[in-house]
C-alpha cells in the first residue's frame, strides 16, 4: 500500500510540474496565438540555470556554488526570462510555421549546448547532488514528496489564479484581440509586437520555473531529460485540455502523462528487453492517436474556451 501511495504522489507531483509548463504554453498560444516550438529549451535553461547554481561544489565542473534553494528557483526565472526576451525580440515578428521553425530550432540547439558543455552542464551524464528544499527535515522519501506535492500546489494554485485574472484583464483581452485579429488591434492604437513578446517571456519564464522545480525534485538533471519529444508532450497536454482555457491545460496535462506513463509501465512489463526500443514508440503512437481523436471529434479539447466577459460589461 505505502509503494502505492507514494508512486500516486510522486505522478502528482511530475503532473503539476508539467501543468506549469502547460499554462505557459496555454498563455503563449492559447491567449495569444504564438506557436513556441521550442517548449523543452526554455524548460531546459530553468533546470540547469538551478542545478548549476544550487548543486554542490564538484572540482570538476565550473557551477555547482551550493546556493540555497530559493536563489536558484529565482535565477531559473530570471535566466529563462532573459533568453525568452532575447530569443523574442529576434523572432517575434516571425508567424506560423516560421516561428515554430525558428524556436524549435534555438530549442535543439540548447538541448545541444547542454549535451556538450560538460564543465558546465556535466554532458551526458549530467547534475547531481542537486539539494531538495527541507528535504533533512524530513525522515523519509515519502514524506519529503508529500511536502514538495504541497508546495507545488501552492505554486500552481497562485499561478492559476494570477493567470485568470491576467486573461480577464485589459491587458489579456488584448492578447485575445490579437491572436484574433491582429490588424485591428493595431488599427486601435495597440502595439502587437509588444504584447506579443510580454506573453513570449511571461509563458517562457513559467517554463523555467516549472524546470526549476523538476531539478530540485528529483535531484538530477541531465540532457536527455530536455529532448523535443517533451515539447511534442506540452503541445499534445495544451490540445487534449483545451487551449485558451487554464483549467483544461491543467487536465490536460493530467490525461496525458497519465497515459504516457500507465502506457510505459504496460511497455515494461509486456515488451521483451529485446525489443524496448520499439515497445517505447507505442507511448508516442498512443499520444499520437488521442490527438487524432480530439481533434476530430472534441477538436476544443475537453474544456473548450470559455467567453470572457469583462467587469464593465457585466455592469
């Protein structure tokens, strides 16, 4: 029973990791109608940016300072906010197809930098001895993920509702004017460029965030854990949920790794060790399918938008 209990914490908490993410994404493309692509690269430089800053001191790497939990988590934030401006201010006026190619493209290329600088980033095999906050407080495994579960959903929880009341605001309805018709919200006087980078870097700087809080929680980073294939889970979380609804990025999120992890256990189980390579692509082809179907036949997700009244109109 505890083995039970404690894999059902530890999904939960990989689940509101990923939700961040999700809600990033959800603000970027669902509020404002920018295809990131590069999703994985800004989650990427949050991690390291913490591992880098919090892990301890290793003779062999250049970071490992042994900063405290909270130095690294605000870092994460400040790095991934500095690169999605950067990366924004370049590529911003890029649409469509043009903009995914183009951050998908920085994506690949992070996930590289951290796969080749290994002074830094530990290459292939990665940070280690990243510390988890108050985990001496606590006896065992099991109870230090519980806390982290609590504090996660006191992340995620804030984040939610400072994300509604942004989306119900002045501000987000111009983000909806522009995803919608973006020459009349500039024939009204508002600057599209402007709002559409804002969106980029505050979507971008939750990714580093959620990146953050996945180092520290499970101890280890490495660039394997930053591929495209996570992009390609984000993107398909934000499309079964609903995009343009935060609740539903959410739950997305929740169906979607639910299957992709009971898929890989089945995998595990049933799929000889001969042919696990080709027992994993069942996860991709799983995922796969159930976009097919909800874009068929719920093509708004499980939760479709909701209409966003503001507070003058009701009045």
């Amino acid at each position: 029973m505890t083995g039970v209990v404690s894999y059902l914490v530890f999904f939960a908490c990989v689940v509101l990791i990923l939700g961040i993410v999700t809600l990033g994404l959800n603000l970027q493309w669902g509020f404002t109608g920018l295809f990131n692509a590069g999703v994985a690269g800004f989650y990427a430089i949050g991690a390291f940016t913490h591992a880098i800053l919090t892990a301890a001191p290793q003779p062999q790497y250049l970071g490992n300072f042994g900063l405290p939990w909270i130095v690294g988590v605000v870092a994460a934030m400040a790095a991934t906010a500095a690169a999605a401006w950067l990366v924004g201010v370049l590529t911003i006026r890029l649409r469509g197809d043009y903009l995914a190619i183009a951050s998908f493209g920085i994506a690949v290329s992070i996930q590289l930098v951290t796969l080749n600088w290994e002074a830094l980033t530990g290459g292939s095999q990665g940070i280690t001895r990243i510390p988890k906050p108050l985990a001496g407080v606590f006896d065992t495994p099991l109870a230090f993920n519980l806390w982290y579960l609590a504090l996660l959903a006191a992340i995620v929880g804030a984040l939610y509702v400072a994300l509604e009341r942004i989306v119900r605001s002045p501000w987000g309805r111009v983000l909806r004017a522009i995803r919608e018709d973006e020459a009349a919200a500039i024939a009204l006087g508002k600057s599209a460029r402007r709002y559409r980078l804002e969106a980029f870097v505050l979507g971008s700087t939750m990714m580093g965030l959620a990146g953050a809080l996945y180092a520290s929680f499970i101890g280890f980073v490495s660039a394997f854990d930053f591929l495209p294939i996570v992009t390609f889970q984000v993107w398909a979380m934000l499309i079964v949920g609903g995009s343009g609804n935060n609740r539903g990025a959410l739950l997305g999120t929740f169906v979607v790794w639910g299957i992709w992890t009971a898929s890989g256990a089945l995998v595990t189980k049933l799929v000889p060790p001969t042919y696990a390579a080709q027992g994993a692509a069942v996860q991709v082809i799983l995922i796969g399918l159930l976009l097919v179907l909800t874009l068929l036949f719920r093509p708004q997700g499980l939760i479709g938008e909701e209409a966003v009244v503001s507070r003058h109109a009701k009045d």
